[in-house]
C-alpha cells in the first residue's frame, strides 16, 4: 500500500468520524431539549400538587368515603 493510498484512507475515515460526532451532537442537542421540557412539565406538576395540598385538597380527603356510600 503506497503512502497516498494510506492518506486517501486517514482521510476517508475522519471523513466519516466527522460525520458521525455530527449525528451524535445533534442527537446529545435534541435530547437536552426534550430533558429540559420533562423539567419543565415536573416542575409544573410539583407546584400543581403543592397548590392542591396547600388549598385542602379541594376534593375532601383521600380516605374518605364518597357520600353515596
């Protein structure tokens, strides 16, 4: 194999890593932006549940019997 055919080959193969850390970035990118909004919809429901504890549950207790029974 001559030193050109090996250059060609070196070059091909970074072409194709480059490709690939391109797919990955972009993938760790859209996948922080789905983390963020999970955060975001936690975060949302933990105060939704704070403020339902906070004004008595709005519903009665949790282990009271229903009034039909």
């Amino acid at each position: 194999m001559s030193t050109e055919d090996r250059f060609i080959d070196i070059e091909i193969k970074l072409a194709h890593q480059e490709d690939l850390v391109e797919a990955l970035n972009l993938r760790v990118y859209e996948q922080q932006k789905q983390i963020d909004k999970l955060e975001g919809m936690c975060a949302a429901l933990a105060q939704h549940m704070r403020d339902q504890s906070q004004s008595g549950g709005a519903g009665g207790a949790a282990h009271e019997r229903p009034p039909h029974y």
